[in-house]
C-alpha cells in the first residue's frame, strides 16, 4: 500500500485495515455514512475478537470517525475524509484494499454520479461543473476552521492592516467612504465641497478637536452645528461635544496608528442605515393565526422581534448621533387573497409595538399575470419569484422612496429575491438561512431527482449556493450552522461541494474561508417570556383559561383526556413536521412504562383533523399519532391540542413551570430552535436534540439537556434520568431551571443581535466599497448566469 495510508494509520493497523475494506466491499449495501461505517468497524473487529483498546483508540477508529461517507462505484471504495472541520480529502482504494491513492474533488463527485446515474447514463450524460472558488481571488481568506463564524474579527485585521501597510490608497478609501454618506439626500459627516482631500480632513479634524476638547461635554450638537458646518462637518459625528469629541478621536487615531478595534468602532458609529427591507416572500406573514402552519414557524417571529430590536437599536443609534432621522423596516412578504382567518390578504400592516415597521405584501402572479389566490408551500413557489422580485423592486422603492440601505432576507426563497433586489438596485445583502433544507432531508442531493415532485429540491439548493455566494456576509444562529461540529457536517459546509447526479456538479459551491460568516444567534421577546415566578406580570385570567385548556376542558378541538391531571406534565410544542419528531416523542412516552406512571405528556401540534391540514408531511403525522395513540393505549395519558397563538404561548410554558414540568423538544434534527430559548426563559427544564442548533443554546446537564432523538427510546432514558435525579434531589428542577434562565438572559438577546447586525452591515459596507466591489461583479455575473440557467428556466417549467 501506499504512503498515504501510512499517513493515515499506524503500520502495524495496515493489515486489519485491508481486512476491513475487503469486508466493506462484499457488503449488499454501498453506501455507507458514518454510524453505519462505525458500527460495521465494531462488528467486523470484535467478531475477530480485538481488543477494547483496539476498538476504541486505534489509529483506524480515529480515521473512521472522520469518514463521512464511504461508497462503492465502478469496483473502486471511495472514501470522504474530513480531516478536520471544513476540510476534506478523497480517496479511491481497490476493493481488495490493496491500494488507496488521493483523488480529486471532481473525481470523487464523478463516482458519486457514477454510483447514483449507473455506467450507462452516466457516461451519456457528461455534467455541468460548477465552482465559486476562482471567483473569492479577491477575498482575504482564513486557514483555521475556529475562526468560521467570527468573519468580520478577520476582515477586520485585513483592513486595518490594510490601511496600516498602505495608508496613501486605504486612507482615501476610507475618507472617500465617510464622504459618501447622505441621510435623505442631506451631506452627512464630511462636506466634500469643504474638504477635499483626506489631507485636508485630517488637518481640519485636528483644528476641530483642539476647540471641541475645550467645549463642556454637555453642549447639545444643535449650539456646535453651524461652527462645525463651517470647518466641513457636517451632523452625525454625535448629539453632543462629548460624544462628537469621541467620534473624531476615533477617527483620528484610525488614520494615525489603525487597528481593527478602532475600525470596528468608528464605523459601528456611523449613522448610515436607516431603510431595511427584510424578505420572507412564502407568505403566511403575520401577526395573529398564522403559527403552527407547516411553512409558518420561528421564521416569522425572529423577523417580528429582529423588526423592533432594529427599529429600536437603529434610533438610538440616530440619537446617539444627533441625527434627526427615523428608521423605516419593511417585510416584504406575499399577499394572500384566500387568506383564511389571517391579515395576509391585505397590502400593508403596521407591526405592532413600532413606529415605522410595516409588512408590505406583493401577490404572486402566474404565466398570465392573474394574481395567483390560494397558499403555496414554499417547496413549491419558485415559479413565482422572479416576477414577485421584479414587482416588489417597484414597491420598495416608492415605500422607501428611494433603495434601502440593506436588504436581508430569509430562508431560500427569501435570500434567493434578496440576491436580485440586491443585484438590481446595487444595495448590501445578508443572508439568514434559518434552515438549509439539504441537510436536514437524507440524501436529498443524491437522490434529489427522486424528491423533486415534492420537494424541487434541486432548484432550492441551488437557490441556497447562488445566494450564499452572492451576499455581502451571512448570518447563522450557530457554529454548527456553519461548519458542523468534529463528528458532523455543518449546514453551509454541506454546500462545498456536491452533486446533483445529472443535474449539476459543484466543485467548489461555497467557500467556508472566506471572512463572511457570523455568528449572531437571536434572543426572545422578553415581554412574553420570563420566568414563571413573576406573578406580578403573569395575567390571572389568562393563566386559569390555558390551565383549563390544558389539563381538563373537553373541547372538540383537543383530543385525549388526562386520568390524573397532577402528574408531572411533558411539554411539547411545534409545527407538525415529520423532522420535529413529536411523533418520536409520543411514542417515547407511551413505550416507556416509568414515564406514564409518573407522567402526563401534552402536545400541541398543527390540526387534530387531517382533512383541515393542506400539507401532505402534517397529515402523515396527524394519523400516525392516532396510530400511536390507540396502538401505546395513551388514553388518559396525553393530549393533543392545536397550535397555540403566539401571544399565549408565554403563559403555557409558564404553566408547566407552576407544575414542575419539563419541555421537550424532540426534533430529529433543528437548525436553531427559538422554542428552547422561550421555554428555558420561561423556567423550564429544557430538553433538545444533540443534532443541530441546541446543542449551541443549552450546556448539558447544566442549563438543560441535549438527547439523542434517533430513537424513542433514547429520549425516554434522559428523560427519565432527570425525573428519577428530582426524586432524589428535590432541588435539582430548580437547579436546571434556573441555570437555564441565566444562559438565555446572558447569550441570547436582540440587543445583542441588534447591535452585531448593524454593526457587521457598516464594516462589510465599507468593504464592499472599499476592495471588493470589483470581485464582486465577477461574482455576480456568475451568479446570474446560473441563476437564469439552472434556477429560471426550470422554475419556468414547471
Ligand atoms: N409557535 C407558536 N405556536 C405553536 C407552535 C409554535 O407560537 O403552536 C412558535 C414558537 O413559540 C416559536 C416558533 O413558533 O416561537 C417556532 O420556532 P422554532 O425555531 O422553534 O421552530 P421552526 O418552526 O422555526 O422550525
Ligand atoms: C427555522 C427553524 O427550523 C428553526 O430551527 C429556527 O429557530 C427558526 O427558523 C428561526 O431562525
């Protein structure tokens, strides 16, 4: 064998490690991901009788952990090695194990078409390749995977030292940047007729500084404007001399000695956002009755709290700046005409509890340009988006009157309009994925062609790389979001390269070293939740109608009865998804006699009636838990009640809290998971899935508990750890609940949020502006071609 393997495992493994491959190769199966790959390794070996030690530290278990995927094509084992996070190499080895060399990324991605397509069609069908790599020559790139999530720390370094080594060029950059700047067509900072030049900035702005360090802190900007007008300062630098003082020092030192604090701090100051427009186009965006609905979940209330955190956030930084200015939100989102019990027939809508946030909705409109009616699932809009884009580019503009200064969007169709609004009216763009479908649906990419009458997966997933390639940063609520963890693949990552057999292939589809990935995870409406013992904000009537709900009424739209309402009640709550599990849950429960003994479980989820569900995943989990519930004989033990208005919400958890309750939270898989954060907030000992965003939010053991939700009976053992552990310690509830109050209060905020996004918008606005615009187009064009190759054209078709 060759050196690679050498490289890979302990001379003295190399024998065993042939033995294995020759084993894999006879397998039926051919394709294999890492457990079952892991499982095989302790079958195989404890079977020829090795050691523990063997089977647990051996070099090849510690390679085999870092395999992915293994598959057999062509007579060839090829391996995926992610040797470390984000970073891969390829392998092809004889099925004998009689060599192993390294491939190429191409190469690899060939054999997994190979294996998918069979010899014959694959070799009628040569793909398409697609690569973004040549496209980031522009982008300062980070080598450490610990760095991906922390983007603008990096570009940040890049910049100052940027400015530092070259402070001719980066100098005027900058100043060219702070001259930019207008607020409703008014000079803001810097008039450009007055100074000139960076030169003459900086000599001024010392003069300034002289009189202004001389001035009482507390002399409002309105006595200072005309003497500062005068030298070419125009308003923004701050509402008082203090403030102003500060702000020009700050420039100051950044033109004289700059590093990337100064950076991030002066140009977090600057007051030049007050337009963003946030798009969510699937639709069912409102404030009231829209919950619980299959494509209606915590997208909806992130962007409501994200609306009025901004809105707050950007007028004190308006105050702070002693620029009259109000900021304006708008989500721009569908209108409905068939709108249900829903406000999203109507245009416009004031979000509640702001000044000027609106939800603007644009209908969709088919080939004949008629308003298209009814609700769509947004596995299913894509026909609709370009022309929506298009209409609301119109929109937005007179709403606006004039282009916002960001555009985020969210979640695929969302960020997929964003990149065109974006690329239209030339305005910065974040992305918010919220949950990149391609890794929560197994093998959706492989077998996407098989998917596609459900799902058209392929053009959401290329809609997700498009978009993640063409925005100015990206935000994700996790690390894991991003980059996966040591033993898991993250969601972004899972887009480096691909293939969609005779589709496409992506080489290169994102590139997770460039600086624009952040971390910012969301907080909670602090308003509707807090923990259940502040009474006083608690309202009495609310808390015995939900509590009647809950445990006795026998209204005809819950289903099953509790025999004893005093038992410890299981909470759960969610959309009715196959990936949420609450079916999983159900059956964790009624498997397990210790937890009915001493348990209730309640649930609210979707409908309890098919025929009032338009969803073909929800309906399939509405008979199933009928199934479970006659099958497990949960009568007296549980009960089912539909999806809870947001408003109420607060109070439920706080409900099971009074009663000394837990909430589970048993998806297969969440991309974050805003229902841990209000239950932890509300005081409840908090159970999540160890696969996906909560394994970020809650500390194990600690602050709540991470389960493995692959299998019923593995959520039953946790849970029932914890019951047994409150048995012996009647302070342990308490323990878990309160530390969980504490790690949403310290980590999970909007004004952190606020202050992060805003602040990220600024500093990757300057650097847009300031070197990567060029690069940029080179981006965007590509972007467009393959937006108009692989997404317009077969979303037309359709
Ligand atoms: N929600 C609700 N009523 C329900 C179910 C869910 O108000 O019956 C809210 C819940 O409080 C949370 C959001 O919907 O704010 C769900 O967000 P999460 O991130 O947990 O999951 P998603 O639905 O986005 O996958
Ligand atoms: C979508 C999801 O699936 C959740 O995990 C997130 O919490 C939600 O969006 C908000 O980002």
């Amino acid at each position: 064998m060759s050196n690679i393997l050498s490289d890979l495992i302990d001379e003295k493994e190399h024998k065993d490690f042939k033995d294995f491959i020759f084993v894999l190769g006879q397998m039926e199966r051919k394709y294999l991901l890492r457990n079952d790959i892991l499982l095989k390794f302790q079958e195989f070996f404890r079977e020829k009788k090795k050691s523990h030690n063997f089977l647990t530290q051996s070099s090849m278990v510690h390679f085999l952990k870092q395999v992915p995927e293994m598959f057999i094509s062509s007579d060839y084992l090829l391996i995926l090695h992610r040797y470390a996070i984000g970073k891969y190499h390829f392998y092809r080895s004889g099925l004998a194990g009689d060599y192993i060399e390294k491939i190429s990324t191409a190469d690899y991605l060939k054999y997994k078409d190979r294996y998918v397509l069979g010899a014959a069609t694959w070799r009628s069908k040569p793909p398409l390749k697609v690569d973004f790599m040549p496209f980031y020559d522009f982008s300062p790139s980070m080598r450490d995977s610990k760095n991906i999530g922390n983007g603008i720390r990096f570009l940040n370094k890049h910049l100052s030292s940027s400015l530092f080594q070259n402070p001719d060029k980066w100098g005027r950059k900058l100043f060219e940047f702070i001259k930019l700047h207008k607020i409703n067509s008014n000079p803001l900072l810097i008039n450009g007729d007055i100074l000139r030049t960076p030169d003459e900035f900086l000599e001024e702005l010392e003069k300034t500084l002289k009189w202004i360090r001389e001035a009482a802190p507390e002399i409002p900007y309105t006595e200072l404007e005309e003497r500062l007008k005068k030298s070419g300062f125009e308003g923004g630098w701050g509402k008082d001399a203090a403030r102003i003082r500060e702000t020009m020092e700050l420039v100051y030192d950044l033109f004289s000695e700059p590093d990337s604090d100064l950076l991030e701090k002066f140009i977090s100051r600057l007051p030049m956002i007050s337009k963003i427009a946030i798009i969510s186009p699937h639709g069912w965006f409102g404030q009231e009755n829209v919950l619980g609905k299959p494509d209606t979940g915590g997208q909806v209330i992130y962007i409501l709290d994200q609306v009025r955190a901004l809105e707050k956030f950007l007028t004190r930084n308006f105050q702070m700046a002693g620029v009259d200015i109000k900021p304006k939100i708008i989500v721009l989102t569908r209108q409905i005409p068939l709108a249900e019990n829903t406000t999203c027939d109507q245009r416009s809508e004031k979000i509640f509890g702001t000044d000027d946030c609106w939800i603007l909705r644009v209908p969709f409109k088919d080939k004949n340009m008629e308003i298209v009616k009814h609700w769509i699932s947004r596995f299913h809009v894509w026909p609709y988006l370009d022309r929506f884009a298009y209409d609301s580019q119109r929109e937005l503009l007179s709403e606006f009157q004039g282009k916002p200064d960001l555009i985020i969007g969210n979640y695929s169709d969302g960020n997929l309009v964003a990149t065109l609004l974006s690329d239209q009216l030339d305005v910065i763009q974040c992305t918010i994925a919220h949950a990149l479908e391609k890794t929560k649906y197994l093998l959706s990419d492989l077998y996407w062609e098989e998917m596609e009458k459900d799902y058209n997966f392929s053009i959401q997933f290329t809609a997700d790389m498009i978009t993640m390639n063409k925005s100015d940063f990206v935000i994700a609520s996790t690390y894991q979001e991003i980059a996966g963890t040591e033993t898991s693949i993250g969601q972004y990552e899972s887009h480096q390269f691909f293939t969609l057999p005779g589709l496409y292939q992506a080489v290169s589809g994102v590139n997770l070293f460039t600086p624009k990935f952040n971390i910012v995870p969301p907080g909670v409406d602090e308003n509707n939740y807090f923990p259940y013992y502040e009474r006083e904000k608690r309202v009495t009537g609310k808390t015995e109608y939900w509590e009647n709900r809950l445990f006795t009424d026998k209204s005809n739209d819950i289903y099953g009865w509790l025999k004893d309402p005093g038992k410890i009640p299981i909470f759960t709550m969610a959309r009715f998804d196959k990936i949420k599990n609450i079916t999983g849950l159900i059956e964790a429960f009624g498997q397990y006699p210790e937890l009915r003994e001493k348990c209730n479980l309640i649930f609210a989820a979707g409908t309890i009636r098919v025929e009032e569900s338009g969803d073909r995943e929800e309906q399939e989990q509405i008979r199933t838990a009928y199934r479970l519930f006659d099958k497990l004989d949960l009568h007296g033990h549980a009960r089912w009640l539909p999806s809870i208005n947001k408003a109420d919400t607060g109070e439920v958890y706080r409900i099971f809290a009074d009663r000394g309750g837990i909430f589970v939270q048993p998806a297969l898989f969440e991309a974050f998971g805003l229902t841990i954060l209000e239950a932890m907030l509300s005081g409840l000992p908090t159970f999540g899935p160890q696969f996906g965003g909560p394994s970020e939010i809650i500390e194990d053991r600690v602050s709540g508990f991470l389960m493995n939700t692959s299998k019923p009976g593995l959520i039953a053992s946790v849970i029932r750890d914890f019951v047994q552990d409150c048995e012996k310690d009647k302070g342990h509830w308490k323990t878990i609940a309160e530390a969980g109050i504490d790690r949403v209060r310290e980590k999970f905020t909007w004004n952190l949020y606020s202050r992060k996004l805003i602040s990220l918008t600024k500093l990757y606005g300057f650097w847009r502006y300031s070197a990567a615009e060029e690069g940029m187009v080179k981006m965007d064009r590509y972007c467009d071609l393959l937006y108009h190759l692989l997404i317009k054209n077969r979303a037309d078709a359709l």
